[in-house]
C-alpha cells in the first residue's frame, strides 16, 4: 500500500458519511426483516409439498407432478440473483408498484431464495425417522396431523439451521441488489468504494455485513440447540 494510500484511509469516514452507512445500515435490515418472513413461509409450504409428493412419500400424485415442481426449484435456485431481478421487474413493477428501494426488492429477495430454503426444508423432513411417521400412521394420523404433529416437530432443529443459512445468503442477496438501485450497504459499497474508489467506505459497509451474519448465524444455532431434544 503506497503512503498517499495510507494517508487517505478512513479520510472519507466523516460525520456525515456515517449518518449515511448507518441509514443503509437500516435500509439492508429492514430488506431482511421484511423478506425473511415471506421466503420461509413460502420455501416451507414448498419444501413440505416437495416432500409430500416426492418418489414414495405420503401424497400419491403422478411422479411428473413432482419432477415438474423440483425442476421449477432448481431453475429458479440456479439463476443469478441479479439476473433474476431484472427478469422479474415487471412483475414487481405490477404487484409492488416500484422496482428500487427496500420496498421494489421485496418480492425478488422471496422468490430468489425460497426455493433454496425449500430444498433444505425437504432435506430435513426426510431426516425424520421413519418408524415415527408410521407409529402416527398406525393410530390413524392423516396427513395434515402427520405434517403439523409430527414432521415439523421432529425436523424443527434443522428447519431452523436451514432457516439461519437462508437469512445469510439474504444478507448477501441484499449487497447485491443494492449494486442496481436497492438501497442498503451493498448500494454504498458499490457506490463509493467502486466507483468512487473510497475503500475505507467499502470496508465499513464488509465489516457491518460480516457482523450482521454472525449474529443471524449465533442466534440461528441458539434456537436449533433450544428445540433439539435428541
């Protein structure tokens, strides 16, 4: 790193510059707070519905019913998140009625990455052991109790390391939203610390997110030790 390097680090780290990290700060939680909701809700019902139709498991649907479903969750997990964004602005554009800001990557946000959590959902009620689901079966359980009473209890410790992991890769789906108008510390990184090449600006917004992402991953284990009773 030269001197003049040395000698402009943190220069750009002003009163004012903080006011603004901290308002991204607050921008890319609540992009969070409001997104995490709505992708673990709807990569729940898809992961149990994944589970519930898959190959010899308690739905009997025709076997295309689930290839069709679990094709659809790869093809949306394997597309770019940045790429999804701008596939999907029209539709934020109609259902949302703006594509910037916190409120325009709601939607993108949730559908980018509940079929992740899908997926690791579906992994974790096959964990569940099997003679459990057919003790249930033998006294009569139907399918709504077997899903209410007995998967979800038994797979809750992963349900919530899954969820722990999905609120990261949010985290870093946030950063990268920000680089086309979302807002949040992956705007300002992008903005100042690329563009304007103040790279104690960047640093900051990296160190807030790797903070960020050790609370979500400390209190995501807290509460997977909590509910694991085995």
């Amino acid at each position: 790193m030269s001197l003049m390097a040395v000698s402009t680090w943190g220069s750009h780290l002003n009163a004012d510059k903080w006011r603004e990290i901290g308002a991204e700060t607050i921008n890319t939680l609540l992009m969070l707070a409001a997104a995490l909701p709505t992708t673990l809700l709807a990569g729940l019902v898809l992961g149990v519905t994944l589970y519930l139709t898959g190959p010899g498991r308690l739905l009997r649907l025709h076997p295309a019913a689930y290839q069709m479903l679990s094709l659809l969750v790869n093809v949306v997990r394997s597309l770019p998140f940045i790429i999804l964004m701008i596939v999907l602005v029209p539709v934020t554009l109609w259902i949302m009625g703006v594509t910037y800001g916190v409120r325009g990557t709601i939607l993108p946000l949730t559908i980018g990455t509940a079929p992740f959590y899908a997926r690791l959902v579906e992994t974790s009620l096959r964990e569940v052991d099997r003679g459990v689901i057919e003790a249930s079966q033998s006294m009569g359980a139907n399918t709504w109790q077997l899903v209410w009473r007995v998967l979800l209890p038994e797979a809750l410790p992963g349900l919530i390391s899954g969820a722990t992991i999905t609120a990261i890769v949010l985290v870093g789906f946030t950063a990268m939203a920000g680089a086309i108008g979302a807002g949040g510390l992956g705007d300002l990184a992008h903005k100042d610390g690329y563009q304007r090449f103040q790279t104690d600006v960047a640093a900051a917004a990296v160190v807030i997110l790797l903070v960020i992402v050790q609370l979500l991953q400390m209190l995501g284990d807290a509460l997977a030790r909590r509910f694991d009773h085995r």
